[in-house]
C-alpha cells in the first residue's frame, strides 16, 4: 500500500514531507506528498503508537495549482473525547477537517482573494477560525512570491465556503509562517 506507515521510532510517509504541526502534546499532523500526480497524505500521528492515527488522501483537484502548501492544526479536549481540526491551504485554495467527520471537508474554497497562499493556521482553542498568509508573485511566471505586499486573511471554517477577508492592518509583506498568540499578547481588535 501507498500509506504512510511508521517504521521503528521514525513515521515514514510516501513523498517528501511538505509541513508539519504539533497540535498538542503527543501527537504530529505531517502532509506529504503522494504516489501519484498532485496527490497528498494528510496524516495525524499519535506519536505513542506504530501507525497513523487517521490518514486523508487530499486531490485538491479544483485548484488550478496547488503547488505552494501549508498545514495547520488545532485541539480540543472534552470529558469524552479529543478533537482534532486540519487544514490546508495553497495557491487560491483552501480546505479544512474535522477528525470527526474525515471522509468529506468541513469547509472549503477555491478563491482565495489574494494571489498566493503560503501559511495557515487555525485557532488553537476552537480551531473555528483560519488565518492564511499570502504573498504577491513576482510576475515572473514561476510562482516565486515577491519580497513586497502580503496579505492575512482571517475566516470561520465553520462554513461549507468560508468567506475570508483581508486583516485590517496586516503585514506588508509575506506572511510566511503564523501562529496563533493569546489574547493578550495580540492586544484589542478594533471594532
């Protein structure tokens, strides 16, 4: 089988792992790539057993490219359970998991209102809302993302089509990597 399968004290995946996550403490969320063409593997690890604790085969087939990815993660514990939350995001695309109800996205888009995406990241605490940094592409054709202009893009995913939209103030340029700090460290959003 083409499966991610962990081997020894290593997690062995298919194709070259393209990002990774800690959720919390004990488990790794890694997507890398497939066998075949524009394939990926989605996996969450519980890093105290042998083999994956869920796997998703991601087709991104409604993207026009979706060569630029990045994953997030987010946790939740309840008396009765933990809950997982995964997301995707690249070129104009974006897609996001609920372990719950792994067979279908939670939410998804494929139109992004900005030119690339590089990063995302959900909300540690519920995993509701996305953050998803973009670049502005060189104009040279090869997808190269310009050292000037970036956009954040902030949305709930509890919609089948989340509508996101640019963060008031964000950064002026790329946005190659985020992550969620409290609320107090972030300061007050104006209204």
């Amino acid at each position: 089988s083409d499966k991610p399968r962990a081997l020894g004290k290593g997690l062995q995946h298919p194709g070259s792992v393209e990002a990774l996550r800690m959720p919390c403490r004990g488990y790794l969320t890694s997507l890398c790539q497939g066998v075949g063409e524009g394939e990926r593997w989605l996996t969450l690890w519980d890093l105290r057993q042998p083999n994956p604790a869920l796997q998703l085969s991601v087709r991104p087939a409604a993207y026009s490219c979706f060569d630029a990815v990045a994953v997030g993660a987010s946790s939740s514990a309840s008396a009765s359970a933990m809950s997982f939350r995964f997301a995707t995001a690249g070129d104009c695309g974006f897609e996001a998991w609920d372990i719950r109800q792994p067979l279908r996205a939670l939410s998804r888009t494929c139109s992004l209102p900005a030119s690339w995406a590089v990063s995302v990241a959900l909300d540690p605490t519920s995993g509701c809302v996305a953050a998803i940094g973009c670049c502005n592409l060189d104009g040279g054709g090869d997808h190269v993302c310009s050292d000037e202009g970036g956009a954040l893009l902030l949305a709930s995913v509890e919609e089948a089509e989340p509508h996101f939209a640019p963060c008031p103030g964000g950064p002026g340029s790329p946005a190659f990597a985020l992550r969620w700090a409290p609320a107090s460290a972030a300061g007050s959003c104006p209204d």
